[in-house]
C-alpha cells in the first residue's frame, strides 16, 4: 500500500513533493507561514506547489487555519 501512495507523491513535481514531506514532517498540520519558512521556495513556487499537492488530492487545507494537512494519515505516514 505505502508504494502505491509513494507513486502519487513522486507524480508530482519537485517542489510539491518536497512540500508533500514537509507537511509530513510537520505533523497533523502545518500553517502556511511556517511551511513557507521552512520550503525555502519565492512566494509563487510555494503556491504553484501547494496548488500540485491539492489539485492531487493529497494535501487539503486545514480547517479554521491557514494551514494545509493531508486528505488521509496513510497518506502522510507513507510519505514520511
């Protein structure tokens, strides 16, 4: 199962797999500011990939912050 969910993750392009683990990493969820410190990216290659990893259906926003989580814990736990 984890490397059928490893093959959606390496679909995506570099920046949002790196996001992807990042996310991971961070726990159940991570707020956006942090993750922009941490990603080291410019502004509109943390959004394009942000954008990657939600429009994949692996990454959702998380609920009442301006944070971003995985759709499924299997997911994350996989990627991590």
């Amino acid at each position: 199962l984890r490397d059928l969910l490893l093959v959606r993750v390496e679909a995506l392009p570099e920046h949002a797999q790196r996001i992807a683990r990042l996310v991971a990493e961070g726990g159940s969820h991570v707020e956006h500011e942090l993750l922009a410190a941490v990603a080291g990216l410019a502004e509109d290659d943390l959004d394009a990939a942000l954008r990657a990893a939600v429009g994949a259906h692996l990454l959702q926003p998380a609920p009442d912050t301006d944070g971003y989580r995985f759709r499924h814990s299997l997911v994350r736990e996989a990627v991590s």
